[in-house]
C-alpha cells in the first residue's frame, strides 16, 4: 500500500481554516473547497526563517509550473500567504513573515 501524504488540515488545522476563510473573501469558492483536501507534500526547506512555505502537489520544485499557472495572493492580518494554483490545483502554499504554525501530532 502507498504511503498517504497526510492531510494538511490534520496536519496544520488553523492554516486550512484561515486559508478557507481569505478564499472565500476573495471569491475563490472553488479553491476554498480544494484547500480543506490540501495534502502536505513537504515543507519548502530554503531554511529562511521567516518562510514557513509547504508544498502540497509533488510538482518538483524549482521547476516552472507551466501555462496553467496563476499566483492567488490573500490578505491575512499577519504576513503574507500566496497560493500557486495550477489547473486549478492548489499546488503549493507560500507562507511568510507570519508567527510559527502549530503543528498537530498525528496519532497513526
Ligand atoms: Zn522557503
């Protein structure tokens, strides 16, 4: 059996309903609805410490995403949160200058 990439609202809950609530705002209902199924790939690993980007496709990064790609930028009260949507996949999370994100543990 394939190991599951776990589910980024198991993982980092506040992030999903925040995500969920600013796409909402800016009239992103399909993507809002994508968010809540967000599965978390890894993290961005450049090792800055104001990034706390998570990759949720395995997209390879570095790579250029192609002609399906948009840049969704939301307004969170704190820091920045930009998606990478391509073909309306939500495939990575940019998460910066924004206070550190509690981690759930995963009970397996
Ligand atoms: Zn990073």
């Amino acid at each position: 059996m394939e190991q599951e990439h776990p589910l980024v609202r198991d993982v980092f809950p506040e992030l999903i309903s925040e995500l969920m609530a600013l796409l909402e705002d800016e009239g992103e209902r399909e993507l809002s609805i994508c968010a809540w199924d967000l599965r978390l790939f890894g993290e961005c690993g450049c090792g800055d410490d104001f990034c706390q980007s998570i990759r949720t496709s395995d997209h390879p990064q570095g790579q250029p995403y192609g002609a399906g790609h948009r840049c969704v930028p939301l307004s969170p009260s704190t820091g920045m949160l930009i998606l990478d949507v391509v073909d309306h996949r939500i495939v990575y999370v940019e998460v910066l200058q924004r206070p550190t994100m509690r981690r759930q543990d995963l009970k397996s």
